[in-house]
C-alpha cells in the first residue's frame, strides 16, 4: 500500500521480469520489483497531486512514451532544479586529475579466430575448444603466435599472422574493445574472448596512450557530466523526501521497511 492505495499483485509480478537475482533467492526479484513499483506509486501519486498532465514525448521512430512515463518525466523536469557549474567550478574539477581526459587511445592488435555462430550451441562450444587449445599453445609458446594465427585463423589477418593494424574506440564490437580494455602491451588473452563472429585469440602488441587534452578542449564534457551528476543527485533527493514523508507498508525503499516506520 502506498498512501492508502493497494498496488495490485499483477503489477509487481509484470515488473518483476525487470530484476534480477540469483535463481537459489526468487523473493529478491520480487523485493526489487516490489520496491520499484512502490517509488513509481509515489511519483505518480506526487505527479497527480501537482496537476500535471501526460504529454508522452517521441522516443524513437513511431514509438512514444506512455502516460505513466510521461507524467514522471514532467514531474522530474518540475521538481528538480540544477544550476549548471561556474566556470572555477569546472576548472577546479579538470585540476583534479587532468590525466583523466585523454584523446582516446591506439591499440595495435593481433589476433586468431575460431569462427562460430554463438547462437548456435555446437557450434559455439566446438569453437571455444579449439580457442581454448590454440591460446594454451600461445601460452607455451608466445613467439609462435604469428604462426598459429596464420595456420588456424578464420580471419582474412592471416595472411598477416593475425595481425588488425591500429584500432581505436568504436572500430570493432563492443566484447573486443572491452577486452582490449583489460589487455597490458606484450600480453594475450589467456581466455578466449566471445563476439558475434567466434571466439578470439587476442594479443596486444603496443598500446599508444591518448594525449591529456587541455581543459579548453574538454570544458563542455565536464561541464555536462558535473550537471548531470548533480540531476541525479538532486532526483535522489526529491525521492527520499517523498518516500520520508510517504505511508508505505509492504515495501522496502532504501535502508528501512517503510511498512515498519510508517
């Protein structure tokens, strides 16, 4: 119950698919979801309570908000205020750590593939098994990995000893750069590492580290992450005090049962 509204049972079991858990602790899905539930209750209610009327805005091609979504968004845009930072407020956070604005970095990379499509169970697993021998071969022998690419490799970089050439931030899939993220200069993947196109083998060959960009250059960046992390910190706000000042029962929003103090 949320200010003497019953929330139905059917409405914490439709949100529940939005929370995970472990599968040994099936209530926990529920507790999120039941929390989540009881917050967007609030909003609605506090929404409602302002006057404010849905205008579902477009959030991609043919597709829109719907009223409840609408309602909380209006609600936040009223509710939460934020000055964007000063100028010395800005400064002050580039000389913080201005190594922590770089230009993006160049990786030369090296790799050997084991095509698969991962959607396919047999196929996938039969990959991953030659990955998993060819990067324990690497590993007892790192110099031969050229070799090895150019004998094993489904990648056209064979004819390079797997060899990709410079990359940087967005030239591949999401799961490569990652890995790339985690690899120091002169090491391997000691796993293979999954994509859309197989299981990779992956060497890192130099690492060019971007160049600290002057605070001219990143002024905005900062500007807008400081404004944005100062929304979410005043959006966190406004909700405690709703829920602080809230009659809930049969929910926990933060730290405490609401059902317990109220």
């Amino acid at each position: 119950m949320v200010n003497g509204v019953t929330v139905p049972t059917k409405v914490i079991a439709a949100e529940v698919q939005n929370h995970a858990a472990p599968k040994n602790q099936p209530g926990l899905a529920w507790r999120k979801a039941a929390n989540a539930v009881a917050m967007r209750t609030l909003l609605l209610q506090e929404a409602k309570q302002r006057g404010i009327r849905p205008e579902p805005a477009e959030v991609g091609p043919g597709r829109f908000e719907t009223e409840e979504e609408a309602l909380i968004r209006s609600l936040l845009e009223v509710a939460v205020e934020v000055s964007p930072p000063t100028e010395d407020e800005v400064r002050a956070e580039w000389a913080r750590g201005p190594e922590r604005f770089r230009a993006p970095p160049l990786w030369e990379v090296s790799h050997i593939l084991c095509a698969c499509d991962p959607r396919n169970d047999d196929e996938r697993n039969a990959a991953f098994t030659r990955a998993k021998s060819l990067a324990a071969r690497v590993e007892g022998d790192p110099q031969g990995f050229a070799r090895l690419a150019s004998a094993h490799s489904d990648c056209g970089s064979k004819t390079s000893g797997g060899a990709l050439g410079q990359l940087g931030p967005g030239d591949t899939v999401p799961e490569f750069e990652a890995a790339l993220r985690e690899i120091k200069e002169g090491e391997f993947t000691s796993e293979p590492v999954l994509t859309r196109h197989g299981w990779h083998v992956i060497r890192m060959d130099a690492i060019a580290e971007g160049a600290v960009l002057p605070f001219d250059t990143v002024r905005s960046k900062i500007a807008d992450a400081m404004e944005k992390a100062a929304w979410a910190r005043n959006a966190r706000e406004f909700a405690d005090r709703l829920v602080a000042s809230a009659r809930i029962s049969g929910a926990e929003i933060g730290n405490r049962s609401q059902g317990e103090r109220l």
